[in-house]
C-alpha cells in the first residue's frame, strides 16, 4: 500500500512551494498570482528510511525499494468555492481517495505577496484560524453537496423498500450534522451503523485525517516559530480540532530542492535542524493514520512495505501480493535491531532471534521478515 496526501489551503499560502520542496521537482507553478495551480500536481516521494540502509550493508542487494507517499496539490480554495467563486471546488474530486489532507495555513507577514481570502485579487489579514475555517467550511459544503445528491435518490427508494430506510435516515442526520457546520470525522457512529456504508462508499473529504501545516518565514526557522504569534493561533485551532500540526518553512524547503544528500544535511544543520520538511511530514502521516514499515531483504532487493498497525501477518503478507495472504503458511520474522546486531539471518538464527510466526501474529514496526506460502 502507498500513503496518499492531498495538499489544500488558500491561494498563495505556500502550496505549490512546499509541493517543489517536498517532491524536491520544480514541477508546480508558485507564482505570486491567486489560482495559479489550475490542474492537479501529483508526484510520488520516496519515504526517507535509514533502516533500510542498513539492511542493504548486510544483505548488499542489487536494488532498495523504498515505501512512497503520492503528494497531490490542487488549485487554492476561496470563500465561497462551494458556490462557485474563485476556481470553485470541483479540484476537490482529486482528493477524494487521499489517506489524509495536509492544510497548508500562511503563518507568515509579506506585503508582496496577495493573501486571498475570498475571490479576486483584495489581500487579507493574515489570520490562520480564520483562514482553516474558510477551507474547512468549503471541505464540509463539498461533503454535504455529495451527500445530498445520494440521498436524493436514496430516500425515494426507501419509501417503496422498507430495508432502505435505515440507512436513508441516517444520511438524513449526517445532512443535519454538515449543515450545522461540523465535518463528518465528528458524528458519532458505531460498528453495525448503516451509515457506515455510506461514509465508506462516499470517501467524505472531512473524514479524513488532517494535519495542519504551519508555514513560516525564514526568520522564523531557528524557533520553529515558538514565538510567531499566527503559530500559536493555527496550534490552538488544530489542538481544538483534535488534529496534528508541522511547522514548515516552504521557502527553505524549496531553496534545498536541488541540493545533494550531503549538501542537504549541511544546509539544515546550518538552521540547527535534524530532518527537513518532508520528513517531518510524512513521520506526522505516518503516526496520525496508524502507519508502520516492515522490511524484506535480501540480494535482488531491500525494500520496505508499509502496513496499519493491528494488522496480522497473513494481511501484511498481502501488501506484497494476494497469493501471500491466500496461501499463508507461516512469517520467519526478526526484529529490526537483532537483524543488525547479528548481521543478518544466519546470525539471527544461530541465536535464537529468528522467530517462526503464525496467522495471529501481529506485526510490528520495522520486522524484517520472510512470509512463506503455498497456492
């Protein structure tokens, strides 16, 4: 499986920027101008694993296969998408089968560049809960039009088949629930619900995890924007919403595109920094959606394969093909650590730390791990 985000926010918010600096591809335009990102951008990131380095130093493979994450950017939202103003929200449709929805909030002050709030070219206050607001209430406008649609022809099916009824009259309530301003992550559901069905089918975009993306001028990176007052106001928002939150520099991001490995590490430690934008983006995705990486190693290749925490080895067998799960027998498993400190397999073995493992076996973060099978 590959982790997908989608990237919104207002226009001229650093979307686009930290889009080049993530994908390290000058491949969206970023020009100071609102709508600037008409078509979707979408580029497929490699997720920085040291782990996996390692593993190649024992088992020398031909190749390492990393696990990806699919970054989409879409056209900046306005007040008042959902009826049409700006570029309106039809771009949303590009985000639907997103994991998560990275929102990109302008905590920054400069007079050269438009801050647009509502459509045309007027410049806004800065003003980051503000701001999440206005995207949020577009994301819960383009929930509700779907929904509505549905229920629509739903609810005239349910007056002739009784056994539609349920589940009609719970899309009736999520109707109440988004027209009250609330996205759908909040309304309460239980195992068995009906609505359930419809929550998987519709893929609602405010159901989704987000994760708030402060993003701060380079004066601001020594601190992290500790005492950037608009910080401190989009961190009380998200910590309302129960959501997470990075702070990102999009600008230094985008100055480190082209660097090498070397020369990148340099250049952050230069602000005092261990990791850099992306990173620390996709460790929040990871963490937030539950994620985890197990390995396989061994001469054609090293490569890490990523799997929701809980997951049993029979499931996880079956990130690398469904024959796997099909026919599973049975996971030959070694922690991450004993992997490295016994160099490799055979080591592993001759002491004891490779473990046979069977159907209820529940993997963890960074097993290295062979899945035997039979089909």
């Amino acid at each position: 499986m590959s982790l997908a985000v989608g990237i919104v926010g207002l226009p001229n918010v650093g979307k686009s920027t930290l889009f080049n600096a993530l994908t390290k591809k000058q491949q969206a335009a970023a020009e100071n101008y609102p709508f600037c990102t008409i078509e979707p951008n979408t580029a497929i990131v490699e997720v920085a694993d040291s782990r996996l380095d390692e593993l190649a130093k024992i088992v020398s493979p031909q190749q390492i296969v990393r696990a990806t994450v699919a970054f989409t950017d879409i056209a900046g939202l306005v007040k008042g998408a959902s009826r049409g103003e700006g570029l309106g929200n039809k771009f949303l449709a590009n985000i639907r089968e997103c994991d998560a929805i990275l929102h990109v909030v302008r905590c920054f002050e400069n007079s050269d560049i438009i801050h647009v709030q509502e459509g045309g070219n007027q410049s806004a206050p800065i003003n980051p809960r503000s701001d999440a607001e206005v995207i949020e209430t577009e994301l819960v406008m383009a929930d509700l039009e779907q929904l509505q649609k549905r229920y629509e022809r739903f609810s005239r099916e349910a007056k002739a088949d009784p056994k539609k009824r349920p589940e009609s009259e719970a899309m009736a309530k999520l109707i109440t629930h988004l027209n009250d301003g609330h996205p759908v992550r909040t309304f309460p559901r239980e195992e068995g619900d009906p609505i359930l069905n419809v929550i998987k089918e519709l893929h609602f975009l405010t159901d989704k995890p987000v994760i708030y993306c402060a993003n701060i001028s380079e004066d601001d990176i020594a601190d992290a924007g500790a005492n950037n007052e608009h910080v401190k106001a989009l961190k009380s928002y998200a910590d309302e919403a129960g959501c997470e939150m990075v702070v990102i520099c999009a600008q230094m991001e985008a100055d480190m595109a082209g660097l090498s490995d070397e020369e990148r590490e340099e250049f952050l430690s230069s602000y005092g920094l261990s990791e850099g934008g992306l990173d620390k983006t996709i460790r929040l995705a990871y963490s937030t959606l539950g994620l985890a990486s197990y390995f396989t190693a061994g001469p054609k290749e090293a490569r890490a394969w990523t799997f929701r925490r809980g997951w049993k080895a029979p499931r996880c067998a079956g990130v690398i093909h469904t024959d796997f799960e099909r026919g599973f027998i049975r996971a030959e498993v070694i922690a991450y650590e004993d992997y490295i400190k016994n160099n490799g397999v055979a080591g592993s073995r001759s002491v004891g730390a490779l473990r046979p493992e069977g159907k209820e076996y529940e993997m963890k973060d960074g097993d290295v791990v062979e899945f035997l099978f039979n089909v």
